[in-house]
C-alpha cells in the first residue's frame, strides 16, 4: 500500500511572479517519496516489496527525501521504521524499478559506471547503511557532488548486510530526478 503517494516535485520550477516575465529560475530538484513494504504480487500493488520478511516485515515504512541544488550536491535521505531491531542493512540506490524478482532492480547506480571493483564504494554510489534501532528504525543520508542522469536510478534496495553486496531483502521505487551538480 503506497501511503499518502509519491510525492515528487520540482522544487520553484517556474513560480508565476507578479510582474511581467514572471517565471523564476529552477531552484532545484527534490523528491519525496514513502510508502509500506508489501510482498510482490500484493493486490495493492506497493511501490515497497519485501522478499525477506524477518528483516523487512509487511507493514514497515519507508521515506526517502532527493534534493538536488542547481549546479551542486545532490543529498539522497532515508528514514525506515518497522525493521528487524538492531539489524545492520545496507543500502543502495538502483538502476531499474522494483519487481518480484528482487534482480529485476538492476546493478547499483554508478556516477562513473564501472565493471571495476574498486568503482563499488560510497564515493561513486549512494550508500544509505544503517542499523535499526532497539524499536526497529532507521535512518542514514549520503550527499555527493554529482547529480543522477535521467532515467538511470530507479530505486532503493535494502541488503541483508552493510557494504558492497548482499542478499535484496527488500525495494522501494523511487522517482529519482534529473541529473544535478558538476562531475
């Protein structure tokens, strides 16, 4: 069940002023976006799935927040509650959506794509470990100077474990926005 929706919003993209020429610059780009974790296939249809329900239950939250400022950072924010209290997860945004084949998010998305290993890290991806709290939330921010190209992420996958890899034990899809600050 996607709670109160995805929210996504260009942030001051052409405000009507009161005088002539009345369109403001673009301030930016930001993105909110929550919903509660569903196993695929739920008939509700949940931007949110979870394929491992001990870690990530039916019923937890999620909220991530995009900001991205013309012609500098982006910071990517995340919030969870309902997890597995006192578990590590690690985080990552995603090339593609979520579907029921926890795969079918893709690879992490890469600022400099990269078959490389030494390239799998936070400073050419948006990393969002965390270790839920004793009541079972969360929460972690990455900010980079870089923006995202449109179109190439999609989501966020919660692993089983901090780090570069892991097993997908949840999804949630995002309406990541447009490419940002400099190289």
């Amino acid at each position: 069940m996607l709670l109160a929706g995805v929210c996504a919003s260009a942030v001051a993209t052409a405000l009507f002023a009161g005088g002539p020429g009345g369109v403001e610059a673009v301030e930016g780009h930001s993105v909110r976006a929550e919903a509660r974790f569903d196993v695929p296939g739920a008939a509700d249809r949940s931007a949110a799935l979870t394929y491992d329900r001990s870690l990530v239950p039916e019923g937890s939250w999620i909220e991530v927040r995009q900001h991205t400022a013309p012609g500098g950072p982006t910071t990517v924010r995340l919030k969870v509650a309902g997890m597995k209290p006192g578990h590590a997860y690690g985080v990552h945004v995603h090339q593609k959506p979520c579907g029921a084949d926890p795969e079918a998010a893709g690879g992490h998305y890469q600022h400099r794509p990269s078959s490389d290993p030494h390239h799998v890290g936070p400073d050419n991806e948006v990393w969002l470990d965390f270790t839920a709290d004793r009541r079972g939330a969360g929460a972690a921010s990455a900010r980079h100077d870089w923006g995202f190209r449109p179109g190439e992420a999609a989501s966020v996958v919660i692993h089983d474990v901090p780090g570069g890899a892991g097993v997908r034990a949840a999804c949630f899809t995002v309406p990541f926005g447009p490419v940002g600050g400099g190289d």
